[in-house]
C-alpha cells in the first residue's frame, strides 16, 4: 500500500522524495474525484443552459473597496497559513511523519504567522488599488447555472465529509465511544451514502435559494456523482484505507487465471491504518498487513461505478424527463452498493433476527425510491421540472 504520495513514488520510480510525505494518497484522489464531479456537472449545467432548460439569473451584489472586514479577514487567513507553513518547513523531517496531527495541533510559528499576515494585507491593498469601484454600491450581475459549481463543489466538500464522518461513527459506534476525538478527527473512515445525503441537502437548500431548477441540478450531478464515487476508492485501495472485503478463503477459479492475484484477494501491506499483523523485518511508521487476506472491494467498486458513469454519460441526453437521471443513478448505485456488502467488512445491524449493514439498508431506500421516482416523474413530471 501507498499511504502517501512518497511511498507511491518511491516504490514505483526509487525516487526519495521527503516532501511527498504530506500529501496523503486518499486525500489526493478524493481531492481528484472532486475536480472530476466539478467538470462533469459544468459540462452538464452548460448543456442544458445550451437547450434551454435552464436559465440565467439576475441578482445584485455589492462592488467596492475592500471594508475593514476585507482586511481583517485577509490578515488572519495569512496569519494562519504562515503560522502554519513556516512552522512546517523548519521542522519537515518531524512533520512529515505525522501531518495531520500537525495540522490539528496548536504548534506553529508565531514569527511567521505575523510575516504572512502582513503579505495578506499588502496583497489586498494592492488588489484594491485596481478596483474599479471607489464606493460600495450595488450592481447587477447576470449569474449563470455553471458559475455556481465553484460554490457548491466547496459546500458538498464540507456538508460531504462531515455526512460521511457523521455516519461512519454511527456504524462503527463502539469505535468512537473509546475514542471520540481520534475518530473524528481521523483522516480515514467516511461513509459515502453520509456524505451524499448530508451534502445533497445542503446543496438542494443552495438551490433553492438562488433559483436554480433542483431536479435538473440533480440531473447534472448524477454522473460525476458516481464517477467521483469511483475515483475515491481508488484512493480506498492504494491507501488500504479499511474499506476492504472480508476474510476470503476461496480459490480463485480457472476461468480466471487471467486475473492478477492481489485483484482476488490482498493482505494490504503497509495500509494506512496500521491494520493487522506486524510485517516482518518492516520498520517505520507502516508496517501491517492482514493477517488473512480479504477481498478487494474497492477496486470492484471502482470497475463498477465506471460503468455506471458511462451508462448515464451515454443517456444523459436522451432522458427528457427531468429528475429520471438522478432516479436512474440511486437504482444503479444502489444495487452495486446492495451486492458489494456481501463481501465487505461493516458492523451489522440485528433487525427482527437478521443481521444487516447501514450500507444495505440506505442502499434497498434509495433503490425504491429511485423506482418509485420514475414512475411518478413520468406521471408528474412536467410540473415538478420548473421547479
């Protein structure tokens, strides 16, 4: 396993590259699965704006010199960074090690927090130099449906990643009761059905209040949705983040000698959550592997949900009826995520004798409601699309 971009580079090249240490492998493609959602649903947004389904809108929003606030929130964000980064380059080779709890902590450097401060007020003072407007006034300002996707990108990174922690701890309950902080804080463990109702409903909320047509937003969204999905287990599987399968004690058949062992069954060595059993002759700060090789979920997951994105790619422009695509996308991902369970590592659930996962039962609600949506879309859905 790669936990950083150090490890991967350093395996695959013999580069040494310490600096590389601070850039984690799975926040690295989560980071590259939010940039794939963005352009597909710019792409998208644009399209459809191109057909007429959505409009522009018109909205006023004050142009002027920069205001105290301006300058005081300008001093502060440089204050953190310097305080942060001079810190973090003085002292790399401890750092390296143990980013995130560098980062969470409260070391710093004063001197350099004062020193960037002072650049970010001096930044600013330039830039208002060059502003056109010499008073605050409100202006008109035509906005169209695709120059929202930065705002919306940075509310379903935040309401997406607090979902996804929010959930997880429910799942893994006993986990967080012996060590709340720790798991919240913890880079790894997100649960992707949290993040996508919680970011969901904070971004239909943005919608709503800037007027955007939600079902045909939520059509937009649909294919980077999974295609994003895909590219975070990516990050699943090169980090060895613990979202792999259970124990697997089969021999792989022969009509598969084609596949590559490690695509059958992984021990995950050196992952990044130091699960296992000690590795022997290993020293640093990763040295586990499994002790029973499991299943390899996410590459599955990420084979699957690539072909998910190509099926609503393909048919994005043939579904004419608004919110069938967003329908179309809970049933595919949801059957995925139903089957994918069986062989996955999660803490059940015992409902009415039977043993469940919260995966299993978000994904049967979003199948039925995915079904029931087309049928009702298709009834109704003129009226709900201008909505």
């Amino acid at each position: 396993m790669y936990p950083t971009l150090y490890h991967l580079i350093s395996d695959l090249f013999g580069i040494e590259l310490p600096a590389l240490k601070i850039v984690q492998s799975f926040g690295l493609m989560v980071a590259l699965a939010f940039l794939a959602a963005s352009y597909t649903l710019v792409l998208e947004l644009k399209r459809k704006e191109r057909e007429g389904l959505l409009g522009t809108i018109t909205r006023k929003v004050w142009k002027g010199p920069a205001g105290m606030q301006e300058y005081v929130v300008s001093g502060i964000i440089g204050f953190i960074v310097g305080y942060k980064a001079v810190a973090m380059a003085m002292n790399f080779s401890v750092v390296s090690e143990d980013p995130q709890s560098f980062i969470l902590s409260m070391e710093g450097s004063f001197l350099g927090g004062i020193v960037f401060g002072i650049l970010s007020l001096v930044w600013t003072w330039y830039e208002d130099r060059s502003n056109p407007y010499k008073e605050k006034k409100l202006i008109d300002v035509t906005m169209h449906p695709y120059q929202h996707v930065g705002t919306i990108t940075i509310i379903a990174a935040v309401a997406g990643i607090l979902g996804a922690k929010v959930f997880h701890n429910l799942e893994y309950w006993d986990d967080f009761m012996s060590d709340p902080w720790g798991q919240l804080m913890s880079f790894s463990g997100l649960t992707f059905y949290g993040g996508l109702i919680v970011a969901a409903t904070v971004i239909l909320i943005y919608a709503r209040k800037n007027n955007i047509k939600i079902l045909h937003l939520m059509d937009s969204n649909a294919p980077g949705l999974v295609l994003a999905y895909g590219i975070g287990r990516i990050g699943c599987q090169v980090a060895g983040d613990g979202d792999w399968g259970i124990p697997n004690h089969t021999t792989k058949p022969d009509w598969l000698s084609w596949l590559p062992e490690w695509a059958w069954k992984f021990s995950y060595p050196h992952n990044v959550i130091n699960e296992g059993v000690l590795i022997p002759g290993c020293e640093g700060k990763y040295c586990r592997m499994l002790a029973e090789p499991a299943w390899p979920t996410p590459i599955y997951e990420t084979l699957m949900c690539f072909a998910i994105f190509g099926i609503l790619w393909a048919l994005r422009k043939r579904i004419k009826t608004a919110g069938v695509m967003f329908c179309l996308y809970l049933i595919l991902t949801g059957i995925e995520r139903f089957f994918i369970e069986k062989i996955r590592t999660n803490i059940p659930y015992h409902i009415f004798g039977r043993e469940i996962t919260q995966a299993e039962i978000i994904s049967v609600t979003t199948i039925l409601i995915g079904i029931l949506g087309i049928w009702y879309l298709r009834k109704y859905g003129k009226k709900l699309a201008e909505i």
